[in-house]
C-alpha cells in the first residue's frame, strides 16, 4: 500500500466515523422529540430558566432609579433573552408526528450552535448587568 492510498484509507474511515457520529446524533434527537414529553431536556431546561430570566428583568426593568448604562445593558438583556425565548420555543416538540420529530431534530442540530452563541452573549450580558446592580446597591 502507497502513502496516498494510505491517506485515502484514512480518509475514508474518518468520513465514515464523522457520518456515524451523525447519525447517532440525529437518532438521539429523534428519540427525544418522540417521547412523551416531547422535547429534548436539554431544550426544556434551557426554556424554562429563560423563563425565569426574563421575569426578573422585567422586575428590574420596572424599578426606578436605574442608571443609563443600566438601562442600556438591561435593554440588550431582554433583546437578547426574548430571540433566545423565540428560537427555543420554536425548536419545542410536541411528541406527535414522526415526520415533525424528524424535521424538529434536524433543525436542532443546525440551531444549535446558534443558540450556544445567543446563550454566550445573554450570560455575559446577565454578568455585566449583575456587577451594575451590585455596584449600584452600594
């Protein structure tokens, strides 16, 4: 065997194990998305402390005595957390059709590195907000 049909069996084996991975992966989603619940946990647990986040920015947001700069971050906060909202309620099952649950798990796998990124910038604004609010009390 020559160096590039060497590479080539290497290539050929990692392509093979990057579409099992794949598979396994969407075979997963599917499975969730056909359980009773209906929706992966990770998706509900996510859903369900955005919920909580934003009820606690709108407390604060309807407090008085709040700084500009304050205002500011909250305001991007709530941007942020209601496109997030958006995105997860969107990618929620409801356990029903095996075609929707299929459908649902392919647009999981290609959101979520999108809601990675959204949930990164929320938590780093959360963070930035918290510091204002710790500073402002004191």
């Amino acid at each position: 065997m020559s160096g590039a049909e060497a590479f080539v069996a290497i290539a050929i084996a990692s392509n093979f194990v990057q579409l099992l991975e794949f598979t396994t992966s969407i075979v997963r989603r599917i499975q969730e998305y056909s359980s009773e619940v209906g929706t992966p946990k990770k998706i509900a647990t996510q859903a369900d402390r955005l919920s909580d986040l934003l009820s606690v920015l709108t407390t604060i947001e309807q407090s008085s005595g709040r700084s500009p700069l304050d205002e500011k971050v909250l305001s991007q906060c709530q941007a942020q957390a209601q496109e997030l909202s958006e995105l997860l309620e969107a990618l929620k099952g409801d356990g029903g059709n095996r075609f929707k649950n299929v459908k649902k798990a392919f647009k999981y796998l290609s959101k979520s590195d999108q809601i990675e990124e959204l949930q990164a910038v929320l938590d780093s604004l959360v963070n930035t907000l918290s510091l204002q609010l710790q500073a402002d009390t004191r």
